[in-house]
C-alpha cells in the first residue's frame, strides 16, 4: 500500500507481533527503543525504494531499556532489508525464512543456515486480498512450500492457529505449516 510504516512501537515498548500479514510499506515493523518479538509472521515487499525493510529497530539516546528483538516461525521476503538493527540490539532469529530481500541482514551476523533459518522461495499459492497461502501438494498444488514443517519442532501452535493457512480448508494440524 505504499504507507510509512505496518507496525510502529513507541519508545520503551514491549510488544509480541503473532500470526500478522505485512506487506506493501516502506518498513513492515519499525521499532525505537523498544524490544520485541515476532512469531509467525509473514512479512513481505516491505522498502522498496526507500532503503527500509522488514523489521528495523533502533537504539538512541543512550536508552536503558530492553531492545532484544526475536523473530521466530516467519517469513520475510522481497524486502531491501529483512532485518536491520543497531549495533545495540541483541537479535535472536530461529526457524524464519530470508527470500528474495536485497540484504537479508543489516548490523549483524545473519543467521542464515543456523537455528533452522534458510532463504528459499516460500512458494505461495495465493496473495489475494491478504488471504495467502503456502503451496501444498496435500491442498492440490504442484508443489510443498520449504516452509510446511520448518518451524520449531515443539511449537505450541493450538493457542496461535485458529484456523488454516491451507487452500483447501482443511485446518492446520498443531505443526508449523
């Protein structure tokens, strides 16, 4: 959509992003001062153009507080930068696919081919009316998505899933799919 920002967190903020669809801003989550977890998340074609990305998080002004950063069981993909934080910032990535980004990481060790990170194309069947899907030989499609089954083996997905991410309906079975 072309917006500033998907998801911004005031300084001195501490905030759990689970199962959300940013797409299309110039940074998908933008945070100052703040920590945060991300869980299960796709976020996508986030700063294009304007040297932003999928999750950017910055520390100033000699703060005190938390700024971990957690990204978990997500996909980041088409951004300029898929994460980009401050030197400060102590980031923890597991089991999140990195595609298509011009820089997947900015101002760390990118954890790519580590804690179950890898860049590989998500194969979604669907980005319709932020109704997406991942492609799966079970639901039809030609292929399975890498990212059926590559998040956290012992997941707790019953509290987070409330539905399906299948084209065919048929609703996720407590494994990250």
């Amino acid at each position: 959509n072309g917006s500033w920002v998907g998801f911004y967190a005031f300084p001195d903020s501490d905030i759990k992003l689970v199962n959300c669809l940013i797409s299309e801003y110039l940074a998908g989550v933008y945070l100052v001062n703040s920590a945060c977890e991300i869980i299960n998340c796709t976020i996508d074609h986030c700063g294009a153009g304007a040297e932003l990305g999928g999750v950017i998080s910055r520390f100033e002004n000699h703060y005190m507080g938390n700024t971990d950063l957690s990204v978990k069981n997500s996909i980041i993909s088409s951004c300029y930068s898929g994460i980009d934080v401050s030197d400060q910032i102590n980031v923890r990535v597991s089991h999140t696919n990195f595609f298509n980004n011009e820089n997947h990481c900015l101002g760390f060790n990118c954890p790519i081919d580590k804690n179950g990170n890898f860049a590989e194309d998500p194969e979604y069947t669907s980005k319709n009316n932020f109704a997406w899907y991942l492609s799966s030989i079970s639901s039809g499609q030609a292929v399975d998505s890498p990212c059926i089954d590559a998040g956290e083996p012992y997941f707790d997905l019953e509290n987070i899933i409330q539905g399906t991410t299948r084209t065919d309906g048929v609703f996720d079975r407590c494994v990250q799919d």
